[in-house]
C-alpha cells in the first residue's frame, strides 16, 4: 500500500531561524492520499519543535471515502519520518544564496582546506538542517563534503568545541 502527497503548502506568516541568516517556515498544511480502492485521503501539519530543534508531525487525519476503511495496516502505511524528509529537506537541496551555498567548486575547496573557520561553519549548517529534516547529521557533512564519516564525526566534534553546535548530548544523540 503507497501513498503520496498532494498538496504542501508552506506557513509563511511565521519563520524559523535554523542558522544566522537561513529562515525556514514553521510549518507546513498537507494533504495526500493512501493509495487504494477507493482511496483514503489524509491530511495533517508539519511544525518545527524549538524545544528538541527539529520538525515533527503535529496532527494527522485519515478520512475515508464511501466503501474504504481505515485499518491499522492504512495507518503504517503512511511513513512519518518520510512524509517529514519529503516536504523539508527539498529546501536545503536548493542551491541557497551568500554562505549557504555550497558548490561543487567550494565543497573540494573546503574539504583540501580541513576544519578551518570557514568549513567549520558549513559543517554546522549541514548538521542543523539535517537534524531539523530528520536525516543523519554526521552522514549528510560525510557525504556534502564527500569525506569518511570518520573525518565528518571529527569535524562535527570540532565545530562543537569551537561552539558553532550545542553540547553533544550523549552517544547516538546529536544536538543543535
């Protein structure tokens, strides 16, 4: 059983300051379907929690129409985490303008440069906004930059260390 958004649509009456400079919108109303006969229509609110520093699912309806049921084999169907990676993360794949932007020709220039000011600020980008879309921080600086994940753990360390991150939480946990 898939599914599918149909519809999401951004609140721009309100913003969230992820990093200096880079606004997101709080929010986002959606709609979308569960792909059956007939199909189920759903739809819900993404909204961005300042107190964990990510955004979640704060509501979800399931409405079917004449002749379908919502089972609980319908409600797993719709895969949250997924739902919230497919309406944020398009944003920070966008090619972003001022220091946001992280070209081809930057990436290698940054990446031969090593942990340095400049990199370290990127780095700490990249890890806000994949911890605030729900993707593996540390995994998105490996592969933004193309390094080991090795590199990218000391990289994140030390742009904790030098305060451009929060105090790391504990193992597995990561922090903005």
């Amino acid at each position: 059983m898939g599914w599918s958004t149909r519809a999401a649509k951004p609140d721009r009456t309100r913003v969230v300051e992820l990093c200096p400079g880079l606004l997101y919108p709080v929010g986002w109303d959606l709609t979308g379907a569960v792909e059956s006969t007939p199909p189920i229509l759903w739809s819900g609110r993404i909204e961005f929690n300042e107190q964990v520093g990510r955004y979640e699912l704060r509501w979800l309806k399931v409405d079917a129409e004449t002749g379908a049921t919502v089972t609980g084999e319908v409600l797993r169907s719709i895969p949250v985490s997924q739902l919230i990676m497919q309406v944020v993360k398009p944003i920070d794949q966008k090619p972003m303008a001022g220091p946001y932007a992280l070209t081809s020709e930057l990436q290698a220039r940054m990446r031969e440069a090593g942990p340095v000011t400049e990199t370290l600020q990127m780095v700490a980008w990249i890890y806000r906004v994949a911890f605030a879309t729900g993707d593996s921080p540390t995994k998105r600086v490996a592969t933004s930059f193309d390094i080991p994940r090795p590199t990218a753990d000391r990289w994140v360390r030390t742009a904790r260390d030098r305060g451009l991150l929060g105090d790391e939480p504990g193992p597995g946990k990561a922090s903005v």
